[in-house]
C-alpha cells in the first residue's frame, strides 16, 4: 500500500483549521507529521486518521 503525504496546507483544508494552526500542533508534538530532508513537513494519511480516531471523543470514550 502506497503511503498518502499531505502537505500542511491539505491537511488544514482537511481538517477545516488554518495552515497556521496545523504549523502549530507540530510544533506542540500534537500531531504526527514527517520532516523531509529539506526541513518540509508532510503528514501520512493514514496516521492523521489513526490519530482523529484516538482523540475522537464517542460515548464508548465517555466517563
């Protein structure tokens, strides 16, 4: 399976957040991201998923 990259810009229009916002929750260690060797910051597909779905508060998750 061919890994998906995203750009922060993809991933804030994903996510509905500012590219600024994104920029921050790598900063912070939010957020699961890659660093290429030019310093770029790219985020793996599949992981941002896994990472919604752990932080996705559901009745399951509550209390």
């Amino acid at each position: 399976m061919q890994r998906i990259l995203l750009t922060t810009r993809e991933l804030a229009n994903f996510l509905r957040l500012s590219p600024r916002t994104v920029a921050k929750y790598c900063h912070l260690g939010l957020i699961p991201y890659l660093r290429l060797p030019r310093g770029k910051v790219r985020f793996d597909q599949k992981e941002v998923l896994d990472w919604l779905k752990e932080k996705t508060i559901n009745e399951e998750n509550r209390g």
